[in-house]
C-alpha cells in the first residue's frame, strides 16, 4: 500500500511511519499530520509534515492511521478519532514485517503493531490498538479498541485488556486475569488478579494507586466506553496474515509485512 496518513508526529507516529516504510517501502507514507501549526512544512525522519488533522477529509482516498499516545492521558487518540469521524474502512492497519502473527489472529481497523511482537494463537485485537516492540500476546488474549500496550509486555494465555486499557512497559499480566476499561497498569509491574476498570495500579503484585486522571475518566462516562467481552463478533476485524497485504472485512487492504 501506497500513500498513508498518519495523524500525529511524536513518537509513536514516527515509529508507525517506519514500520510502514519497512513494509512497503519508501513511498508507503504520503505524509504525517499534526495539529501543532509549528511543525507544518517540515520533515520529520524524512517524512513530510503535512498540515492538521483535518486534512485528513482533503485526501478521501489516502487510507489513515492515527497515531497519537500520552501515558498522563492515553484517551487522546478516542477522543481524535471521534472528531475526525471517518468511516472505518479509511483506516489501514499497519503491522512491522518483523511481527509474528498467527494465522488465527486478527487485527481490527487502525491497530498498529511494531517490530518484534508477537500474537501466537487467536488473539484478537481491537480498531486503534497500539501494541509496541517485543510484545508478546499469547492464545486467546483479547485487546479492545484503543487500548495501548507498551514495549516489552507479557500477556499470559486467556487475557482480556479491556477498551481504552493501557498495559506499561515490560508489565507481566497472568494467564485469565482482566485489564478493565481505561485503566493503566504501569511499567515493570506484575498483574495477579483483575484490574478494575478506571483504576491505575503498580507494582509487584500489582496494587492500586489511584483513579485514573480525569480527561480519561471521562471516558467510562461515555455510550459503549467498556466495549464487548468478546471480539471475536467486532465487526472490522479482519483476519491478519504474515508476509502479505491482505484486505480486511470492508476490502481495505492494510500495510503489513
């Protein structure tokens, strides 16, 4: 696939544009866009930043990741995607060609997967998820919408991240256990029973800490914000295959290796 947008130009946009460009080449990404006005018409690792998000609507046929992630407020790629409000068969699903994913897997609309991960048996990812390098999803782990799994984390067999969850960095989650909506486990820590929804936990067991932060919060307010126990039946997924471009459930083929 040729011509991607990816709205956002900070880490995790950055890091999307080269998997994408390891997949499909130099021209797999048309351009970043980024609603920070001072970054319009510069280059960002050789990409061009294009203009805001906006533009988006300007190029109708341009299939789009979005691409934006704050551990202090991991709801703000929701929150971009509501505004935006394009149909889901504008977003590509952008998988790095050093990924491993099973045939029984699959990946919905916008979900990026970087370098190294891995999903080993009918592991079912959610629209918008982002799961970063080295992660390893074992069988039957089920991710929702919006979640963020970041770099270096374990889920044992059986595990369900709930919408908008965001699981930190080198966290070790058992096999069976639950992230609930719009919670955040943080780095290092290791996950031995269920984990509410709304709620931050650390450590080693893992304990609570606090509420989540208000901004996402708010999220658990909103129509659908805990999402379905089971994604198996989420339309838009489609069935991720190594080593090809494949069209997903709506024909729209993502960027993958």
């Amino acid at each position: 696939m040729k011509g991607l947008l990816i709205v956002g130009a900070g880490g995790f946009a950055r890091e999307t544009a080269q998997a994408a460009r390891a997949a499909d080449g130099p021209d797999a990404v048309l351009g970043h866009l980024d609603d920070d006005a001072a970054r319009h018409g510069t280059e960002v690792d050789g990409v061009p930043v294009l203009g805001g998000s906006e533009l988006v609507h300007a190029h109708p046929d341009a299939p789009v990741v979005v691409c934006v992630g704050n551990p202090r407020d991991w709801a703000g790629r929701a929150r971009l995607v509501r505004r935006l409000g394009l149909p889901e068969q504008r977003y590509a699903t952008v998988i790095h060609p050093t990924a491993a994913v099973a045939d029984s897997a699959s990946v919905g609309p916008g979900s990026v997967l970087l370098a190294h991960c891995a999903l080993t048996a009918a592991v079912r990812l959610g629209a918008h998820v982002a799961v970063m390098p080295q992660v390893v999803l074992t069988h039957d782990d089920i991710v929702g919408d919006f979640a963020t799994i970041a770099s270096g984390v374990r889920l044992g067999g059986g595990v369900e991240v709930g919408v908008g969850a965001y699981v930190g960095a080198g966290a070790l989650v058992r096999e069976g256990v639950s992230v609930g909506a719009w919670s955040q486990l943080g780095l290092g820590a290791l996950l031995l029973d269920d984990l509410p929804a709304g709620e931050v936990w650390i450590g080693s067991p893992a304990r609570r800490l606090r509420a989540v932060p208000e901004p996402v919060l708010n999220e658990l307010h909103l129509p659908g914000a805990r999402g379905s126990s089971d994604l198996r039946l989420r339309r838009g997924a489609r069935q991720a295959t190594q080593g090809g471009s494949t069209p997903n459930a709506q024909g729209h083929p993502p960027i993958s290796g």
